[in-house]
C-alpha cells in the first residue's frame, strides 16, 4: 500500500464499493479476504474524516449487507 498514490487507493476502493453490490462478486471478494485489507486501510489513515475512510466504511458496509 506504502508505493501506491492515494488517487490509485482512491480508484481501487470505489472499484471495490461498486462491484460488491453485486453478491456473487461480493462472495468471492470476500473470500478472497478483501475485507481485511479495506480495515487495514482504515488503521493507516491517518484523518478519519476523510474520503478514503468513508469510501472504505462504505466498501466493508456493502460487504457485510450482501455477504452476511
């Protein structure tokens, strides 16, 4: 996570928000153990206020409403 720019992060988790939507897309993200990256992402940011974290709450959010 250290290489890539925030504006990557940024595009990979509304990437991630958009497509878990979708269940057979959000079970396989989730086994794929995606939702303990987006909670590591949370841990490194620094302000919680900002968009990354918000866009990440709302990732894991979408994950556990579809998946369970």
């Amino acid at each position: 996570m250290d290489s890539l720019s925030l504006d990557t992060i940024i595009s990979v988790i509304e990437a991630i928000t958009a497509v878990t939507l979708y269940r057979p897309v959000a079970q396989r993200i989730s086994e794929l153990g995606v939702g303990k990256d987006l909670v590591r992402i949370i841990q490194h940011t620094k302000d919680f206020r900002s968009y990354v974290v918000s866009q990440t709450i709302e990732a894991l959010w979408n994950l556990i409403e579809v998946v369970g």
